[in-house]
C-alpha cells in the first residue's frame, strides 16, 4: 500500500547512499545524451521499436527564481521478526514531509510547520507501532497458523508546492491478523509566508456554492441514489465545511475526499472528487487558481488525475496503476489510461511510483520510478489525451541520502541519483547525483 523507495530494473540490495569514486554522473548519462535512442513503444494491441530524438529544451534561467517550491520526504521503517515461530510480527513504514535547506531558508515558517506536523507524525506511528509489537507478541502464542503481521503505513504525496499552498495528501492504512486492513485519507494545506494551515473558506469562495459542485460532479460520477439523502452532501460541509472536511489543494482545483459512511452507505466505499478551477471559476480565491507555467505532481495509484490534457480548457482523466504477479514482487505491471488512450507494460520491480509533469511547452508527461533492489529506471511516457507513448528509459532515482529523499515539484530542478546500467550486481550503487531538467522530448537532462 505504501510507496517506499524509488528504482530500476537490475541489481539487488537496499537503499545506498554511498557513491563510487572515479566515475562522474555526467559518464553514466552518457545513453541519454546521445543524438538518438532507440525505445520501445507497448500498447493493448501492438509492440513496437521507435527512435526518437534527443535535442532538448533550454533549462530554466538559473537567475529567475521558481515559484516552486523545494521539499524533501523521510523515510522510517522498522520490523519486528519472532525467533520462535520464524514469522513477521508487525511492521511500520513512515513517509513524511519537510522543507529542504534552500526552502527552509525562504520560508522559514513553512519550514517549522511542516517539521512540527511530520514530527508529531512520526510519534503517533511509533507509539501506534510500539503497540502492535506489543499486541502480536500476546496474539502469537494463541496461535502461529494464518498469522498475518501488524501493520501501520504512512503515505504523503505533495499535490501542490508553490508560493501560494503546499498541500499533502495523507494516506494511512493499517491491518491486523483479523481483516483486511482500513485506509484512511486526509490532506493537510499550508501557507508558505505564514505557515498556518488553510482551511476550504479560505480558498472557497462560496462554500454553499461549492458543496452544490460537489454533489453535482459526484453525482455525475456515482449516481444519485447512492447517498443518504438528497442533502446529505450539503448537509456533510454545513457540518464539517470550516475545519474537518478532508481535501487536498491541487494546481488545477481542489480534491475533496469522503471515507466510506460520510455521505453514503459503508457498502459504497470511501469517494473523491475534484472541483475544477476551469469549470468552477467563481467558487475559488484568484490567488490560488493562478499556477505556475509547469510542476510536478506525486500521484496516488489507481486514483484519478484530472490535467487538461488537450488544451481544450476542460479536464480530462489520467490513472496509472500497477499489479504484481508474485507472492515476492518481482513481476510488475505498468497501467496508464485517459479518456482514450490505454498503455500498459510489463517490468521487473518491487514498487513503482509515478509523476505528472506539466512541461512549459504544455507538454504533458508520466515519470514513473521502478524499483528492483537498490538498482532505479525511470521510464518516460508522452501522455495525450488520446495518445500514451513511451519515450524512453534511463537509470536515474530521486537523490536519497540517510534516509531522505528529494521531492519532485519543479521539471526544471529535479535532484536524481545517477546509476550505472552496465554495472551488474553493483549498480545499486549510485555512481554520483545532479541536478536535471526536463528535455524537450521528455527525457531528463543534467543541467
């Protein structure tokens, strides 16, 4: 449930943050910034080998400073293993937010806040943690046979870093040896200069207004008969509206997200929705609606994204999602699809994690980081809203050290880990870092 480390497609090991001596990132980019590479193109029907070129775009002026905003994601993990019956207890995965230095520096308010929200975080699974060892070390002796481990994770995606909000989607999901697990998911919205929380009334105009768009697009969605009532939308914001309705900013509107129970029966399972600063223009605070010409987006699998795809001024629909073939996980499967187009291809991998980019040319892109032990891919797909083509291929990963990595928000400054393709087993070895942009055919170029 958990995206964990981002990776590739060869080696075996875990995280390194070490670097090989003798051999710089600029050598290992080396098949990258050839005139031409060969990729291969897999669709429903058809495989294919196209060749595309490699002329890139002009890396953003390093004297005109983004608008986007710099972060950084920490990673905690623990386990506990019974020696007595050879089993796993329990398990917690920990994926927090903070500012990076150059962030911190700017905004330093900012910083404090999203290092008080992520450090209470990170006690709350601790302690939450600390209890399932306690509770499956009570449960084991009743009985080994069916077992299965505790577990607490803890995601965050960055859905929007600018000057204007950062906004976190927060994902937890939790099981216990006698059901499935549950899932629940919050956002957390911040002001950069002042580094207090926003709440929906101070992005949304007209909050009656915006419940009726919400129950109007869901509606659309899901059907009319699902709710409780007729109001049970309107009813829901007139409650929870001011401070405890959950919802994430995006670049292009706000993602409203309902648990199963909140406005309809549990059988119909836990809703989102998104309200589009397009179709809804009067609902939203101007501030707030004018975005940066490109960014990057930290995507949830199997949930919709909703860019303007075709440049027509409406939303279309992108979802990526992956499957696993393996009780080990070494079998992946990629899934992209819009409204019209469909893609999928088969990779090795133990996790995969996906990006949106918008490029400055409105150019649209799909990142998607494999992980097969400590060797990292980054393959990357062209996206239309009728059309999914796949680019290319490269051995690069978000810069990762003492257990934090690099967030991805600006195409114009993105830190990756550079590995070595042709190392074998030791390629999960990162041969240096730099810093990239995001070529004119999509693929990364060091700066």
């Amino acid at each position: 449930m958990m995206c964990c480390a981002l990776a590739a497609l060869s080696g075996c090991g875990g995280n390194v943050d070490s670097k090989a001596d003798g051999t710089s990132a600029a050598d290992s980019m080396a098949a990258v910034s050839t005139d031409e590479q060969k990729t291969t193109t897999t669709t429903a029907d058809t495989t294919q080998t196209t060749t595309t070129s490699q002329t890139s775009a002009l890396p953003a002026d390093p004297e005109k400073e983004s608008p986007l905003l710099q972060l950084e994601q920490r990673h905690l993990y623990q386990a506990e293993w019974s020696e007595t019956h050879q089993m796993a207890m329990a398990e917690m995965e920990c994926l927090t937010v903070y500012a990076d230095e150059k962030c911190a520096a700017k905004y330093a308010a900012l910083a404090q806040t999203l290092t008080d929200v992520s450090g209470m975080l990170e006690v709350n699974a601790q302690q939450d943690y600390d209890w399932l060892v306690g509770a499956a070390e009570d449960t084991l002796p009743e009985g080994a046979e069916g077992f299965l481990p505790y577990v607490i994770h803890l995601d965050t995606k960055v859905r929007r870093a600018d000057a204007a909000a950062v906004s976190i989607r927060y994902e937890t999901y939790h099981r216990n040896p006698y059901d499935d697990g549950s899932t629940s998911i919050w956002g957390g919205t911040y002001d950069p200069q002042t580094g207090r929380e926003l709440f929906l009334p101070d992005i949304v105009t007209d909050m009656e207004a915006f419940a009726e768009a919400v129950r109007d697009v869901l509606t659309l969605k899901v059907g009319a008969d699902v709710f409780y009532s007729e109001n049970s939308i309107q009813n829901y914001f007139r409650e929870y509206g001011a401070d405890a309705t959950n919802w994430t900013l995006e670049y292009n509107g706000i993602s409203v997200y309902f648990a199963a129970g909140d406005i309809a029966t549990l059988d119909n399972g836990a809703m989102e929705v998104m309200i589009s600063f397009a179709e809804y223009p009067r609902l939203f605070q101007e501030k707030y609606t004018l975005v940066p010409e490109s960014y990057m987006v930290h995507l949830a699998a199997e949930v919709p994204f909703f860019p303007d795809l075709d440049g027509d001024g409406s939303d279309d629909e992108l979802i990526v999602w992956d499957s696993y073939e393996h009780d080990n996980i070494v079998d992946a499967t990629w899934y992209l699809s819009t409204k019209e187009g469909y893609y999928e291809e088969q990779v090795m991998a133990y996790d995969c994690i996906p990006y949106y980019i918008k490029a400055a040319d409105g150019k649209h892109y799909v990142y998607l980081f494999a992980e097969q032990g400590t060797q990292y891919y980054l393959y990357v797909y062209a996206i239309g809203n009728e059309t999914i083509r796949k680019v290319g291929e490269v051995n690069v990963s978000p810069y990762y050290k003492d257990g934090v990595s690099a967030l991805l928000t600006d195409p114009h400054r993105m830190h990756f880990d550079v590995f070595d393709a042709e190392a074998g087993s030791g390629g999960g070895v990162p041969v240096g870092d730099g810093f990239f942009y995001v070529g004119a055919d999509g693929m990364p170029v060091m700066q």
